[in-house]
C-alpha cells in the first residue's frame, strides 16, 4: 500500500515531486509509525465490517483500530468479538489488500484469546490499541502481547491510548507520566506509536469542545499534550510516534475554500460534485488542530470518520519547500554547522538546532510524498477525493 495509491498514477505523477513511498505490514516499525496517517476507528459490531474495511482501503485509508471498547455497549463485547472473528475470516478469504488492522480490546485476556481465535486470518492483524494505559494497567497488556505474539509467530504491534484521569489530573500527572515511561521503553521494539485519549481527558472535567475550538484551546488538555510530548516524544532516540487526538464534527456548515478549489485541476470535469463534496464538512476546526498537531510534535491523527482522512493524509504531504530547507540542512558537508539561507529566500536555516526536524521531515517526506512545486493542500485534497 501506500498514501494517495488510489489515486490514478498519471494524476499521482503531476501531483509530487517525490511519490509516496510503498509499505507493507511487514515494513520496519519506523515507517510504518509514520505511516499511520489517518487511523480510522470502527465499532466491531458492525455486520458489514469486512467490507468496510475493503471500501475504505480503496479510498486511500492506511491503518484501522476495530473496536471492543469504548464504542460499543458492554452487553455487546461477546458478539463483537464473534463478529470480529468471522470479518477477518471474510477479509483473508478475499485476499484483497487491507490497510493495517488493529483491535482495541478492553482486557489484556483478550488479546491472547483473538490471536487463537483469528487463526490463520491473524496474517491481517497489525496489533492491538490498549486503552486507558498506566503502567499499572499496562504492563499486563503488553505481556499479554508479548505471549501472543511468541505462541502465534507473528509481530504483533501495540498502540497504548494515554487517556487516563491520573495522567489528566495534576498531583498524580509527573509520577503516571513516568511509570508510562518505563513501561514503552521496556517494550519499546513492540511499540507501534502512543495515541491521546483526549475524549477522556474532557470528559473528566464535563467539557466539550466546539467545532470551532482545537484541543489546543482547552488549556487543561493543551498541558496534558505538551506534558507527554515532553517526555515521551523527543527526537533525541528516546521518543515515540505520538497521535493527534480524534475530531469529533462532520456534516457542518457549508463553508470550505470555494475560491481556491475553483482553480485546482483535479477538479475539471467534477467541479461541482467535489465542491459539494467538500464544502459540506466544516473542516476549519479540524485543519487548524493538524496544523498544531504537527506544530507540537505529533503525526497522525485518530479519526471517527471517513470525511477526515483525506485532509489528514493532505496535510501530511510535505511541501516542495519544506524538503528543499531539510535537504538543505542534512546536506553532509553541513555537518560541521552553521547558517545558510533557505532556497526559498524567506528564511533562516540554522544546521545544528534544526536538524531533527529536517530529519523528521525526510521521515514523513518517505511515506506521505513531497509536493510539487506548484501544488497546494487544496489540490492534494481534490485528489484524493476524486481518487
């Protein structure tokens, strides 16, 4: 698989100057932690879920969370797990390419249970999302994962979600954080990326935000964020893939870049049918949260719904000016240091203090592509949706 593969090759060729990089489930862990993109959750009670997944495989969804837990009624978590069992049956009988496949289980007896379960439909399983994740309540998921993996052969990944009230609340905040801390590092090689939970982190305090507020404007999830950030996400070898929190809105106001999407070439013959498309979804709130998703040292983002993984996957796309200034900047005669102008002319480039950043970048330039010059977010996003 890769991004904007559904996308027509003649159209992919216009749109980057370097095409998306190819991956597979059996990539090394630090592309695939890059490759997430979008994460598109679905109840696994669903009767369809099989071809749900197939559908959103084909418009251009990388990996999927199938869900035991927050998202269905306790009273449904033995069905669930049948119905789940019998999807992945349905999935490896059509042998059709499916993006990364995880489940998010409830209790760590789980995991072990639907590997035996899954037989030999578990080639499809990526690994699990581990909710509510201390290390308290952690580590026995991930020794869980750990036999799983060892009984059945295969690599199993685990996603934890940071979400509880301990890591919210501040008295309990620096020493939670730490204990989550030590329990990645042991596991680190199993450790797929870390996912925010910022749902939870609202709810604890009776809030919601509105679609015109990022989870950036509440101030008390903003310092939980930079807290685990901090701690969890340096580019020093020590961090993790951290995830952009889930956007809650779809089906808004219709307002959304008319006048740009009247240019884009993707939109010849379509105009319309996409524009309407497009403006139907009030996408501000969501553009900006990724806009500060990236600017606070996340990449990803957990999704809840099909509308929101084409300007997530959009907005990943690095610039043709971004890759200029990072190849710039790892150039290896720079290694010594110092400042150079950008090849833009409109910036500083200083060697030492951006070069994790410049590395980063060439990270995300392998798997989400670099634009071509002349094209813009409004255009990758018309492509993607024409697809």
């Amino acid at each position: 698989m890769r991004h904007f593969g559904h996308v027509p090759p003649a159209a992919r060729k216009n749109l980057f100057h370097q095409e998306p990089c190819e991956f597979t489930a059996g990539s090394p862990a630090r592309v695939l932690s890059a490759a997430l993109g979008a994460t598109l959750y679905s109840p696994a009670t669903r009767p369809t879920l099989a071809d749900d997944v197939l559908k959103q495989a084909r418009r251009g969804v990388a990996s999927m969370v199938l869900c035991l837990e927050d998202s269905i009624d306790d009273a449904e978590v033995v069905a669930a797990e049948a119905n789940l069992v019998h999807q992945f049956a349905d999935l490896d009988a059509h042998g059709e390419e499916a993006p990364l496949l995880f489940v998010r289980v409830r209790e760590p007896l789980q995991i072990p249970d639907l590997v035996h379960r899954l037989g030999a439909s578990a080639r499809l399983l990526s690994g699990f999302v581990l909710p509510k994740f201390t290390e308290e309540r952690g580590l026995p998921f991930l020794e869980a994962l750990a036999g799983a993996e060892s009984a059945s052969g295969r690599r199993l990944f685990a996603m934890p979600v940071l979400e509880s009230p301990e890591l919210l609340h501040l008295e309990t905040r620096a020493e939670t954080l730490a204990g989550i801390a030590r329990t990645v590092e042991k596991y680190r090689e199993r450790i797929l990326a870390l996912r925010l939970g910022v749902t939870d982190f609202c709810s604890a305090y009776g809030l919601r935000r509105s679609p015109e507020m990022t989870a950036y404007d509440v101030q008390i999830v903003a310092g939980v964020i930079g807290d685990v950030v901090n701690l969890l996400g340096r580019a020093d070898g020590s961090g993790f893939t951290i995830t952009g929190p889930v956007w809650e809105y779809f089906r808004l106001q219709e307002r959304m870049f008319k006048p740009q999407l009247r240019r884009s070439p993707f939109l010849e013959g379509r105009a319309e049918e996409l524009r309407t498309t497009l403006i139907e979804h009030d996408l501000d709130g969501l553009l900006r949260e990724i806009e500060l998703d990236r600017a606070n040292g996340l990449l990803g983002k957990t999704c809840i719904h099909p509308s929101h993984v084409v300007p997530v996957h959009a907005l990943s796309v690095v610039s043709h000016e971004e890759f200029s200034d990072a190849q710039d900047i790892l150039r290896p005669e720079r290694d010594g240091g110092g400042v150079l102008r950008s090849a833009y002319t409109n910036k500083m480039n200083e060697v030492k203090p951006h070069r994790a950043w410049a590395e980063r970048t060439l990270l995300r330039a392998e798997v989400f592509g670099v634009a071509a010059q002349d094209i813009g977010f409004v255009d990758l996003l018309a492509a993607g949706l024409a697809g």
